[in-house]
C-alpha cells in the first residue's frame, strides 16, 4: 500500500484505496482447511521434508546410452577425415626429358629445355602434348613409370591413394606411352581409354599405341584387360598384344611386335631398380 499522504492522492487514487481498504479478508478453501487440521492433529506441522528435485537431463542414464553411439560416430568420421587426407596419391614427377621445342600442358606451351617449368606444369589430370622428335618420362611413388613418346596426346590420370581411391584413369588420344609398374602399385588399378579401346592395368609392362586403325596394346610382362570402349574385356598376357579396330571388326589377338618387345624390355631394365625401392 502507497504511504502518500492523502492530499497527495489524486481523487481516482483516493478511491482506489478506499475500495481495496473495504474489500474483505479472503476466506480459506475448504480442502486447505481440512488438510491444515489433519496436519496439525498428526502433528506433520514442522516436520523436514526432503525435496526432490528432477534429474537434469545430461545426467540421466537414457541420454548417456544415447551418447555413445553418438561419439563413436563422431570418431569414425574424424578418423575417415585424417584418412581422406592422407590418402591423396603421392603425384606425377618428370623423371627425363628428351628432344627440343615445347610441350604443350593445359593449352600451354612449356618448353622442353625448362625442367622447373615442366615440373610445376605437369600434375594429376593434365592434358599434355609431345612434339614430334620429343620424350617425356613421368614417375610416381605410387609405383609407377609412364614415358610418352613423340605426337602422343595424354590426359594423366591421379596416382592411386595410399589406402583408399585405389582405383585411377587416364586418357590417350593419340600416340603412344609405355607403362611399368612396382610393388608400391600393388592392389591399384589404373584404367586408360583410347578412342577404341579400355585398358586395365593391375601391374605389368605394357605399350599403349593410338594408331589410324586402331588401338594395340602389346604386354612385355604381367598381365592387361584390353577390349573395345564399352564392350567386354579379355585378358591379354605376357609377350602378347590385343588389336582393337575402329571399323567394327573384331579384335586381333597374336605375338607382341618384335619392336615393342625390345624396347619394352629396355624400359623395364632401366626403371625396375628404381620402382622396387621406391621410397612411400
């Protein structure tokens, strides 16, 4: 109640206070009252009472069941994240470099006397053009030599991951590369299509050659799945070639050319040191 002084009251004030000075005492319920006896004759007046209070909701054994699969999730996305991370392929570095002019990386042309240049150009999913009269050799940790010989035209595929994106593919549109593979690639796949052909590699020494009529593909060791684009595949082995022809016949199976055989073996002797101690 306001303690103003009533000549400081308006008179609407005034009248308030009067009323609500008027107003009588309010009468106790019925239920209170008879409670407030059966207490008092018990002798419950007074008496400690614990009050329970709810369990908050982190501490209650529901939320902690619910949380431990929750974790573990959480764990298992950080772990395939640090994965994913460390599994990118180790990449392409020039390991040689013959002939003059440029190479032609992305539309770009690099000159073939720049090996700084070269280096910093060349990388995963690059387009690359040889001159005529020029070779390339590209090496990768991942267990992997690939020289490109003169007019070939490449699109290179990623390096297989360390334990994941084992799986890699490639692109050669004309021309020729040779392929040869280390321990390191051990369990990858490494595909390349030609505009006739798909080729599957899992660990061998091999040519790859883009020709007017055709792709041949002439295995010097190992083993390689060769057929036509989209179609099924046959298992090409060792001291053998598939002949894939773009005008609807059926593909060539025989010996591997006399010549391929030669310098496949040179390529082998002279890249096999290195890809069996490769560092990872």
């Amino acid at each position: 109640m306001s303690r103003d002084l009533p000549e400081s009251l308006t008179p609407d004030e005034a009248r308030v206070r009067a009323a609500v000075r008027g107003l009588g005492a309010p009468a106790a319920e019925p239920s209170f009252r008879a409670r407030l006896k059966r207490d008092f004759t018990a002798g419950k007046i007074g008496e400690a009472r614990v009050l329970a209070l709810p369990v908050p909701w982190l501490r209650r054994p529901a939320f902690r069941l619910a949380l431990v699969p929750a974790v573990l999730a959480v764990l298992v996305v950080g772990v395939f994240a640090m994965l994913a991370m460390t599994d990118r392929g180790p990449g392409w570095t020039l390991m040689t470099a013959r002939g003059s002019g440029a190479v032609t990386v992305d539309g770009a042309p690099v000159s073939l006397a720049s090996r700084a240049d070269l280096t910093r150009a060349i990388h995963a999913g690059a387009r690359v053009s040889v001159p005529a009269d020029a070779e390339l050799e590209l090496m990768s940790t991942a267990g992997l030599v690939v020289e490109l010989t003169e007019n070939t035209d490449l699109t290179l595929p990623a390096t297989p991951g360390r334990w994941m994106n084992r799986s890699v593919t490639g692109m050669v549109r004309r021309g020729e590369i040779r392929i040869t593979t280390g321990s390191a690639f051990h369990g990858a796949r490494l595909r390349f299509e030609t505009p006739d052909a798909d080729v599957m590699v899992t660990g061998t020494t091999l040519a790859v050659i883009c020709e007017p009529t055709g792709t041949c593909v002439c295995v010097h060791s190992g083993a390689v799945m060769v057929g036509p684009r989209g179609g099924s595949m046959e298992r090409v082995p060792e001291g053998r070639r598939r002949y894939v022809f773009n005008d609807g016949r059926p593909p060539e199976s025989a010996e591997i050319r006399p010549n391929e055989g030669v310098q496949l073996g040179v390529f082998r002797d002279s890249r096999g040191r290195w890809l069996e101690n490769v560092p990872r």
